[in-house]
C-alpha cells in the first residue's frame, strides 16, 4: 500500500515536469523529461502527447526524441502490440516510425527518418532541403544492440539486423543482415 502510494505521489511529480517543460521549452523540453523518466510512466506519457502504442510493451528508459511535433509530440511514434525497446533507443519524428506486432530493438539504436539533402545542398547555398521519410519495422523483425537505421528503411517480417549494422536499404522478410553497410548473411527459417 505504501509504495502505491509513493508511485501515485512520483507519477504527480512527472506530470508536472512534463507540463511544465512542454509550457517552457516546447516539445523538446518534453521529449528531455521522458528521456529521463523511469520505464514504469514511460509509455503513459508518450499516449498523452499523441503516440499510438498498443498492449503488453516494455519501453526502458532513455528514451531519446528527436524532432517531436510541435502541437503533438508524439504523434508520429507508433507501436504495434508485444514491443520491446532497450535503453537509449533514438528515434528521429520528423516522420512516422512505425513497429509493428512483436519486434524489439536492442540498447543504443537509431533510427532516422530525416537526411540532408547534400547532393542538392552542395549545389545551392542559399536553401537547405532534406530527404525526408518514414521508417517501417514489420512484425517479428528484431534488431539488436547498436543499429542505426536510415529514413525510408522497411524492414521485413521476422528479420534480424546484426549488432552494430547499419542499414542503408530495404530488408527483405525473414533475413538476417548484418555489417557497415547492412547486407544480407542468410535466409532465415520460421
């Protein structure tokens, strides 16, 4: 009863913070306190400042937001049901990252869903564009410890991306890939 009482109590205090660094510091200031935030208010939190995320996920804290919406925070962040996330994941929102049903991510991961355009930006120094893109993680795809992910990226049902891989392009479903760039190692069984 008593430590119902202190997480009611603890749970006050990261409402607070949350609004009152939204109010301060805008959706930045917001993404900060849920960087910081113990796992347990975590998802909570991501819901009420619009992320869609379904049942039985298990969100570690350090949670990093890049480019949350100005209005909703949140809202491009969405995730399926039976979702794992590992400590320090960073997620870029200038588009949507979806997670589909039963995929997990490994500790210090990145996924991007924005790049300079620098093809175009060599050329004109005057105006600076960006590719920007959703990103897709399928059902079953589980990527392990240190992935970065690049926009644009989907990756396939019931892939594996290696520790410390960077994928560049699409995964095809059921393949393991690995390395710097990502290529394909072998075909995986169901």
């Amino acid at each position: 009863m008593f430590k119902l009482v202190i997480w009611w109590i603890e749970d006050c205090i990261w409402n607070i913070k949350c609004r009152y660094n939204y109010w301060l510091h805008g959706p930045y200031g917001l993404a900060k306190v849920v960087e910081k935030m113990p796992f347990r208010y975590v998802i909570k939190y991501l819901k009420k400042y619009g992320a869609t995320i379904g049942e039985n996920c298990n969100i570690e804290r350090g949670l990093i937001i890049h480019r949350p919406n100005l209005n909703k925070p949140f809202k491009n962040l969405i995730l399926g049901n039976n979702i794992y996330v590992g400590h320090n994941l960073l997620i870029d929102l200038s588009a949507e990252f979806t997670m589909e049903n039963n995929t997990a991510f490994g500790a210090n991961c990145q996924v991007w869903t924005h790049t300079g355009d620098y093809k175009y930006n060599l050329n004109d120094k005057k105006d600076y564009h960006e590719i920007v893109k959703p990103v897709v993680i399928k059902e079953g795809t589980v990527c392990y410890s240190g992935v970065i992910i690049r926009q644009g990226c989907i990756l396939g049902e019931f892939s594996r991306i290696g520790a410390g891989s960077v994928v560049i392009k699409d995964v095809n479903p059921r393949t393991f890939v690995a390395g710097l760039p990502a290529k394909e190692i072998k075909k995986r069984e169901l």
